[in-house]
C-alpha cells in the first residue's frame, strides 16, 4: 500500500518527535509547579531541535534514528528522575504504592533508563558480531514490565476517587 | 571474548542496570514515606496553629464587644440617666412639666440608645436583616450624634454572601466604624459597597488624620487592625488598609461570594 515505506526510515524519524512531545506534554501535567519547569522546557526544546538536525544532516531518512531514539529515551529518563525529585518535596497524602503517578514514573523510568543502555549498544555487538536479536529480548522483558506497571498506573488513576475518600 | 560470553555479560550488565535502578526506586520510596510524614505532622502543626488563631480571634470579637457594650453604656445610656436623675431631682412645683418633659426626652433618647445598641449586637438581627439594612441603620445612628457626616454607597447584592459571615463582616465594618469615630478626627465617612472580581468589597474610608506612621509600622495592633485581619482569613477574604497622614484612612474587607 506505501511501498516507499519499506524502503525509509520515516516513520521512526517521526517517531522520535512524536514521542518526545508526547514525553513533554505528559511531564507538562505533573511538573508545571516545579521551579526546574522551565529548565525542562528548554531542555525540550533543545532535544527537539537536536532530533530535527539529526535527521537532516546525520541521520537521514533512509538511515535508522538511533542518535534521535537516544536522545528521546534521554529525554523520557531525565524528565521521570526530575519528576522522583518534585515527589519528594511535594509529598501526596495518598499512600505512595497507591499513587498512580508513582507508578507511571517508576515504570517509564526502568523502562527507558534501560532501553536507553541497550540502544547504545548495537554498534559494540555488530563489532563484536554478536547476533543485535540479543538486545530485542531484553527488550521484550522489558516490556513485560513496563505494559503492566503502566496498565496498573491507570487502573489506580481510574480508582482514585476511590482511594482518597478512603485515607 | 567469545560471543557467548559478550551475551552474558550484557544480559549481566541489564540486571545490574535494573538492580541498581530497583535500589534508586526502594531507597525513594523510604525517603518519600518519611517526608510524607514529615509533610503529615507540619500539615497538622498547621492546622492547630490556624485553630489556635480562630479561637484566639472569636476570643479577641467576644472581648471587643464587651467593650462595646460597657463604652456604649458608660458614655451614652449611663450620661443620659444621669442627666434624667439631675433633671428629676430639681423637679419643683414651678417647673413641673417643664422638667418633666425634658426627663421624658432624655429616657426616650436612652431608650433609643439601649434598643440601637440591643439591635448592633445581635447577630440575628443582622442576618434577618441582612448587611445593607443593617449597615443604613448604623450609619442612620452615626448622622443622628452629629459628630460626622455618614454615607453609605452600594453596587453589590448582599445575598452574595454567606449569613454567618455576614455577621463577621459587619462587626468588622463597625470597627472600622468605630475606630474613626474615636480616633480619626474625620468630617466625612465613607462606606461602599461593590463587587471585585468572585468578592464583595467594602470599603470604609475617611478624611480624618489617619493612622501615624509608627502604628502603621507595628500593623496597629491596638486598632483591632489584627482582629480585622485575622477575622478575613477565617473567611478565605482580603483586608487591605490605606493610610496617609492628614488625608485619611481607608480599610476594604473582600469576602468571597457564595457559589
């Protein structure tokens, strides 16, 4: 149906934008108050235009994005650390393994912080000529980690309510 | 290296990546329980301090208006009784219906005095009454002594606001009152009320000496500026006081409206 598709890196180039704004706009809810907010927003802005040069002049379009993947998946980890941070000087009055951004923050945080370690390693295993399938493994546990921890994020996020008249 | 071995020890450097991260989650989670209640016991601390100062500020209202009550006794009903007891004793044949009119005259007046008085200090009063009607007839009160021109100025439905605190707004509209009465030396007062922003704004303002400098300093305390003031943060509102020497004071009390 899109036959150029196949033959281009597009879609992850656009992937690395979208996910980065996505990244902004979802930490944009939970920081707002923080005083390092606007640090965070020109940070934002770096990282974005750090993608959009990537993919013109080093990584272009027929090539995969993995300097723009690790800059998002860079931006995702110091985002949730800053937020670990703004919880500590902001503490909820709901228990924190009942807090539904905890649990988001926590999981967005092993997920990415590790996937970001993996993303860098492929060129060391083509060097090395180890089979890249290694690093699509711990991907998939990580996964399984991240997709549950996220679904249960949500499940408390829709409880809520429920929670805070109960404390 | 043989690539078996690479592969263990990147799956090795993975678990000791989420081990370490693991670690960084348990140790947060401690730290976060214990600033939580840390959080928890300043929040309470708050909270008793803030009861304290409610309590202290109904404690402080109860004392004014006693205060009131014995000023308003000592300096018009207690004058005019002793006016009616002199009047009565140099009573004589001769001037009998002359005095005893004028004795008439004088009960009558502190009749009135006593039922003003009765009427300012009840609450219910005020609340069936409601704020304007009760603020005409304090201003009515303040032009019948003659020491003052009064004026009252109204933009705003008094209905905005709650009964009760209703209440707290007049008694702190009438020590405003009271305060340039006793010490501004003011020709004209000046009372308006109006809506500002999601509030109703009184503002009670005067052309007397105003406040000097000092006790404006020392947030004039012995005004009954910090009763004022502390009676608006009971109702979520503003107290906001103007003062310049020789041309007047202005106090504007914002009560939030009732959704």
């Amino acid at each position: 149906m899109f036959p150029f598709l196949s033959e281009t890196q597009f879609p992850a180039h656009l992937f690395c934008v979208i996910m980065t704004a996505l990244c902004f706009f979802t930490f944009q809810t939970l920081m707002k108050a923080s005083p390092i907010w606007k640090f965070m927003q020109l940070f934002f802005v770096i990282v974005l235009i750090a993608i959009i040069l990537n993919s013109i002049f080093f990584q272009d379009i027929d090539t995969f994005p993995t300097i723009g993947v690790n800059l998002f998946q860079l931006f995702f980890v110091i985002n949730s650390g800053s937020f670990f941070f703004q919880l500590l000087n902001r503490p909820n009055s709901i228990p924190i393994f009942r807090d539904a951004v905890f649990w988001y923050n926590t999981s967005t945080f092993i997920y990415y912080s590790t996937s970001y370690f993996i993303f860098t390693i492929p060129y060391f295993l083509i060097s090395h000529e180890i089979s890249v399938n290694t690093t699509g493994v711990i991907n998939i546990v990580l996964c399984l980690i991240y997709y549950p921890l996220i679904g249960y994020a949500l499940y408390l996020n829709a409880n809520r309510a429920k929670y805070e008249t109960s404390n | 290296m043989k690539p078996q071995t690479e592969i263990l020890t990147i799956a090795i450097s993975v678990i000791v990546l989420i081990f370490v991260m693991s670690l960084f989650i348990v140790l947060f989670v401690v730290k976060y329980k214990q600033r939580q209640k840390e959080h928890e016991r300043e929040k309470a601390f708050l909270e008793s301090q803030k009861a304290l100062e409610v309590t202290k500020a109904q404690l402080e209202i109860s004392e004014d208006i006693m205060r009131n009550i014995s000023l308003e006794i000592h300096d018009n009903v207690g004058q005019l009784l002793s006016l009616a007891k002199i009047s009565i004793q140099s009573v004589s044949e001769e001037n009998f219906k002359e005095q005893s009119s004028h004795t008439t005259e004088i009960l009558t007046r502190a009749i009135g005095v006593l039922r003003h008085l009765s009427k300012s200090l009840n609450g219910n009063f005020i609340r069936e009454n409601g704020l304007i009607d009760s603020l005409e007839r304090e201003v009515q009160a303040i032009n019948g002594t003659g020491k003052l021109k009064c004026e009252l100025v109204c933009d705003a439905h008094e209905q905005s606001i709650s009964d009760n605190n209703e209440v707290i707004l007049f008694r702190c509209i009438q020590e405003a009152i009271n305060n340039c009465i006793k010490h501004a030396e003011a020709s004209v007062l000046k009372i308006a009320i109006s809506s500002y922003q999601d509030m109703l704004q009184v503002s009670v303002s005067d052309n007397g000496k105003g406040i000097p400098e000092h006790l404006l300093k020392g947030s004039a305390d012995g005004l009954g500026m910090r009763s004022m003031r502390e009676r608006m943060q009971m109702l979520h509102g503003n107290f906001i006081l103007n003062s310049i020497t020789n041309r007047g004071t202005e106090i504007i009390f914002r009560v939030p409206f009732v959704l």
